[in-house]
C-alpha cells in the first residue's frame, strides 16, 4: 500500500521569503518577484498568473477524500460548461436577467411542491448563498412575525428567544447572536439524542419565537422528529392558546427525505411547519454556494422584510440578506432537477445510502467501534469508540492516521451534556462510491493496526484537534 506523504501537524518551522518563487521553465525574464502581501507594480501574463496560483493550490486535500465536508464536489461536464457560460450572471439583477430570475421562481415552486406546500403557485421563497443565509431569514421572519403579533396585542416585544437542541449547527448561535434573540438550547444527552417533544415542552414560554428541529443532525446524520414536536406543539395550543411555529433546518435531509422515506411526515403537511430551509450545494447535488429558503404561504414573511429597488432597472422585490450573489449555481439546481427528476433523486441518494449503510456495517469488524449514526436518514455515518474500551489511542488519533492516506475525517466531541464523547464523522456524497469506500476501509483498518501495534502514538498538536469546525 503506498501512503502518501503525512502533512505536518506541527506550526511550520521555516520562514518563507517575501515573494513566491517562479519557475524558469516558465519565465526567463522576470524583473521582479511576485509579491505575497502586496500588488506588483505591473501584471504577469496570463498563462504565468495562472500557474502561481495552480501551483500553490496544489497543497489543497482532494476534494473526493473530504469525508468532513457535506458540500458537492463533484458534479457533470455538462453542467461545468453551464457553469462556465453562466458564471457572470448576477442574481440580484432580475431586470438584465429576466430568464434566470424566472429559474429561481421555477426551482422555488418545485421545492414548494416537493415539501408539500398547499398551494406551490402562491407560496414565498427564495435562493441564498447557502443555508446559513437561508437559516437567518427565516430566523427573522418568525421574529417579526412573534412583534408583529405581540404589538397587537400591546405584549412587551423584548426578549424573544429561539428553542432548539444543543447539537444545532452553529448558524443558529450566529442567529441568535446577531440578531439578539435568547437561544434555549435543549441538551442531547444520551437518553435524549435529539430535540424531542419533552424537551421543547420544558423551554417553550410567550416569548418563544419558533422551534426549529434539525432533519439531519450535523454531529450524527439523524432526523430530530419534527411530526412528534409539531403534535405537542398543537396539544400546548389546545391547553393555553400558545401558538408556536416550527421552522425546520433541512439544510441536509430537506433533499434527501423526500425521495428516500417520503412517507415521513416533516414537511409543510404538518400544517405547524410555516418554513422550510435546505442547502441546493449538498444533497441537492450542486457545487457551493446554494441554499434555499420557502415560506408556507407569503403570508409566512412580514412585508417589511421585502425591499424594493429602482436602480437595477424595473421595481424589483428583493429578500435576501446579500445583495449580488452568483446566478449560475441557480441555473445548476435547475439543471439538477432536469438531469435527474424523482426518479433520479432517488437513485443518487439511494446509492449513497447504500454505501453510508456499507460503512456502517464493516466498522464494528475494524476496531473498537459502536456506530451512533447508521447513514438510516442522510447517507452520514458516526462512530465513536465503545464505551469501556481502553485503548493506547483515541478518535483524534486516528484521524490524523487517516490525513496520511489523504482521507479528511473529523474526530470532534459532540456537545455540551455529552462533551466528553468524541466521535468521528464520514459523510457519503454522490461522488463517493461504493469502490472509493472499499478503500477507505482498508486504509482505515490498516490505521488501526498501526495504531494497535505501535502502542501510545505522540500526542495530537493542538491544531490538529482543533482543526475542524462544522
């Protein structure tokens, strides 16, 4: 087996000079260096500009082997060209881009229809640069909209807060932060792995804005049950007139569940579930960045939340965070939906499943392994050591193992109530099939062994433990 070449997990040593060096294969004359902290006083060719920067990108992991990441990396020659011809597209300039706006509207209705919306014709959405964007607006409207109804009513509007679990991702604690909102976290424990009914009961009061479960847990891969929340939701309203929206973070299972268990109740036919977010650039096979937000009705968003704006040309409607954002990844969901369909879909993340589930199965024969997150619901597989177990080595270890072989694995502690539970974390893409995952299994086994045999490995750096962030 030929290991590539370990990265040093170590600060680096060397001091590098000012400039980057260039090879004399491809100049011959070169007057000055080029810079790395500022302008050089006159440009390089292209084809010279274009190698420095290939060269030095040549140190980034391959994107394949990036098990951390839940972005697309992969998608088809024909939708790269889609890309290419589309890449000066302004999404916000719906005047000089007519056709593109009327894609986005198009891909809003169909994510309508898809989550079961009452009437996709005449429901609000939106495209974002990614779920984060998309989490925040819909964060806003559920707060305008408790404001609006508590001004009504002449209620105090201070103080609102937000209910979801400890194990949310952290675009919500950015939410709540930035727009001062209280986030009532509800711990994971491990008798209660996800945000369940009992827990949001328990940190529910006149100034919740909204609940929000997870349908597809960051840390594990798992559903948070959004039915059984929604009946206790509508059991507190039937006891004490306190009618509390869910908004549900589908930003990985919103384009998974429903092609794969699309009798799971989750979405808008839970008549509590006002708004929906899911991320186009992960499940929905696009490249990043891509997500979307839809309201259940237009209704669902405080008209001041819409602005409108002359100087693009026309009186266009804008409700977005960002202003200019790229079109093209727009037209690449749109050509998603076209490529693929239902059936499509289906397949694609059903193959993926397959091979979340592959892993699943083999780990417990490879090492010391109890799987917390089977690849059942999005195609994640989590791990951890089994409880009990001493070993000379733990998560992080072989996780660094792993960067020897080019794998990017996380090894990270899972939250708060459960902090002392490190778990590692494979993410089953579209591009990641059932061969590539033969072969990280025996890398992974083969790690183990080394670890095993070679007893207490030196220590971790810091950096490395530190290194990934969801």
């Amino acid at each position: 087996m030929i290991r590539l070449a370990r990265r040093h997990s170590s600060p680096r040593r060397h001091t590098f000079s000012k400039d980057l060096p260039i090879n004399p294969l491809f100049v011959r004359e070169l007057t000055e260096g080029v810079p790395r902290a500022r302008l050089r006083s006159d440009g390089l060719g292209p084809d010279l500009a274009y190698q420095v920067i290939h060269d030095e990108i040549a140190m980034d992991g391959n994107a394949r082997l990036n098990l951390a990441t839940f972005v697309t990396t992969w998608m088809e020659p024909q939708a790269d060209r889609l890309y290419a011809e589309a890449v000066d597209k302004n999404m916000i300039d719906k005047d000089e881009y007519p056709q593109t706006a009327a894609i986005e509207g198009r891909c809003v209705r169909m994510l309508a229809d898809l989550w079961h919306a009452p009437d996709p014709d005449t429901t609000i959405g939106v495209s974002t640069t990614g779920s984060s964007e998309a989490c925040m607006l819909a964060g806003l409207a559920l707060k305008r909209r408790w404001q609006i109804a508590r001004r009504a009513t002449g209620a105090p509007t201070d103080r609102p807060n937000i209910v979801v679990s400890s194990a949310v991702q952290v675009v919500w604690e950015k939410f709540a932060n930035y727009f001062e909102v209280e986030p009532r976290y509800v711990p994971v424990t491990p008798e209660h792995p996800t945000l369940d009914a009992d827990g949001v009961l328990a940190a529910v009061d006149e100034r919740t804005i909204g609940v929000v479960p997870i349908l597809g847990v960051t840390y594990t891969g798992v559903y948070e049950p959004v039915a059984e929340i929604a009946r206790a939701l509508d059991e507190l309203y039937e006891r004490t007139g306190l009618d509390i929206p869910i908004h549900v973070d589908g930003a990985s299972g919103g384009f998974v569940a429903p092609f794969l268990e699309p009798q799971l109740d989750w979405d808008f036919r839970l008549p509590r579930v006002v708004s929906i977010n899911a991320s186009g650039h992960k499940f929905g096979l696009v490249y990043p960045g891509l997500g979307w937000v839809v309201w259940r009705q237009a209704t669902d968003v405080p008209e001041e939340l819409i602005f409108r704006v002359a100087y693009l040309g026309g009186d266009m409607p804008t409700l977005a965070l960002n202003f200019s954002r790229p079109g093209a990844q727009v037209l690449l969901q749109y050509y998603t939906f076209l490529r693929l369909g239902r059936e499509g879909f289906t397949a694609v993340h059903a193959s993926a499943q397959r091979v979340a589930r592959m892993i699943a199965d083999e780990l417990a024969s490879l090492g010391p392994f109890e799987v917390i997150g089977d690849g059942r619901d999005i195609p994640v597989v989590a791990w951890r050591l089994r409880p009990g177990e001493v070993r000379p080595w733990d998560l992080n270890h072989l996780s660094h193992e792993l960067r020897a072989y080019g794998w990017q694995v996380p090894a990270y502690p899972m939250p708060d109530a459960m902090s002392d539970v490190t778990v590692m974390r494979a993410v089953v893409r579209s591009e990641f099939s059932a061969d590539m995952a033969t072969l990280f299994l025996d890398d992974l086994a083969e790690c183990v062994e080394v670890l095993e045999r070679h007893g207490t490995p030196p220590p971790v750096h810091p950096t490395v433990r530190e290194s990934f962030h969801h």
